[in-house]
C-alpha cells in the first residue's frame, strides 16, 4: 500500500517536472524566435 502510494507520488512529480521543463522551453523558443525576427530586419 505505501509503495504504490509513494509511486504515485513520485509520477506526479515527473509530470509536474515535465510540464515546467516544457513550459520554460516554449518561453525559450519564442525568445529566440523574437531575438531572429530583430535580426533579420536590421
């Protein structure tokens, strides 16, 4: 009982920790994708 308790646990943080990990890598790339749009104007 507690080691399924303590699995569930621990895929609840992976998923959490993938869904940040995903969040700051979208925010990476629309920064990038900003920084080239300047760029490519000047």
């Amino acid at each position: 009982m507690l080691a399924t308790q303590l699995c569930q646990l621990a895929v609840d943080c992976i998923i959490i920790d993938i869904q940040t990990h995903s969040k700051a890598e979208e925010t990476r790339q629309t920064r990038f994708q900003r920084n080239d749009g300047h760029t490519l104007r000047s």
